[in-house]
C-alpha cells in the first residue's frame, strides 16, 4: 500500500527572486523609519566640539527624544523629553538648511547670554554646570564681543561648541530655531577606541 507522501515542491527561480526582493524592501523600509524617527548616524568633519567629539568620530543621533520631525511637513512626533541646557545637539544649520551642525545648547528662549572673562552668564548668572566651567569661551563673533549681553528670541536657542577658539557658532551667526533641532547625540560609536557615552 501507498502511502500520501508528495515529492517536496521545488520553488520557482520567479519566487526565490519574488521573496528576496519582498525582503530587501521591508528592510529599506524599516531602515528609512528607523533613520527618519528613531536613529541616524552623522560623521563629525570638524573640531568645534573638541574633545568632547573628534574629527572623524561617528556618533549616534537620538532624533525620537525631542520628538522627530515628520518630512516635508512643520509637524513632530510626541517627544520623550524637552531639551536640557548642556544637551549636545544636531541641527539644521540656519544659513544653509543642506547641511547639519553639532553644538552644545546653551540658552532658552527668553534668557540673557553673556561671555565674560571666558566664562557664560546666563541672566547675569555664571554657568557653573561641568560641561560649560571647564572651559574657557572667547568674546568672538558679533554677538559675544565683550560686555554686551543678548536675549534669545522666542522659539530660538543659542548653542556654542566646545572649542571656542575654533568654532563658528551662535557667536557668529546667531539662533537655532527649536524646529530645526533634529535631536540629541548619544554615542560615539566609531573608532573603538573613542565609544562612549556624548555627555
């Protein structure tokens, strides 16, 4: 007697090629949404932000924490958190919206800035946090020569790196509007030697 045993079905070279190709796309996909609204990597090309980051060091960006921008629109997705001064932030550089920036966030919409004696006032108070009083900021730029003091405008922020000698940032060219702050740098991620936590 026979048994129902069937030869196992051999699949077409058209469905291999059909799956392979379901797959790549769910993959493109997924990445695009990932990078869109989760996480994007960014290569650092300068040293404005020495030491905290490197020529060369490639860092993961949090975008969902500020609430990512939903493309070709003004809208954002719910955020994790606000920003926090002392954040190191990427952004979209406001006089050339092709390129990306990294800067530290100094100061809120509203607060006076002030560069005195290589030291950041903000309303008339010294930043004492770590991450700003290790360094020495210079008066340059039109908006910090010394002795004037410059209010942010509302929805705008002002944001310096951590090399003041050799960055051009909101001394120069003044305010990073909040919607084009795209997230907040977490990780160094590449040379093996340099990962860690951006803090």
């Amino acid at each position: 007697m026979k048994t129902g045993n069937r030869e196992p079905t051999v699949l077409s070279k058209k469905s291999v090629l059909r799956e392979w190709l379901e797959a790549a796309l769910v993959a493109l996909v997924l990445a695009g949404f990932i990078r869109t609204f989760v996480v994007q990597a960014f290569k650092i090309p300068s040293g404005s932000m020495r030491t905290t980051l490197l020529e060369g060091d490639l860092i993961l960006v949090n975008k969902f924490i500020y609430g990512a921008k939903v493309p070709f629109t003004d809208l954002r997705l719910p955020k994790a958190r606000g920003l926090n001064r002392g954040d190191v932030v990427v952004f979209i550089y406001p006089e050339d919206r092709t390129k990306d920036f990294i800067k530290r966030l100094v100061a809120f919409p509203g607060e006076t800035v002030e560069i005195k004696n290589g030291t950041i006032y903000i309303n008339n108070k010294p930043l004492l946090d770590p991450v700003f009083n290790q360094k020495f900021y210079y008066n340059r730029g039109d908006l910090a020569q010394e002795g004037s003091k410059i209010t942010v405008p509302a929805g705008d922020y002002f944001v310096l790196g951590d090399n003041s000698a050799s960055s051009k940032d909101s001394r120069y060219w003044g305010f990073v509007p909040g919607r084009n702050i795209l997230g907040k740098a977490m990780i160094i991620y590449w040379p093996p030697q340099r990962i860690r936590i951006i803090k």
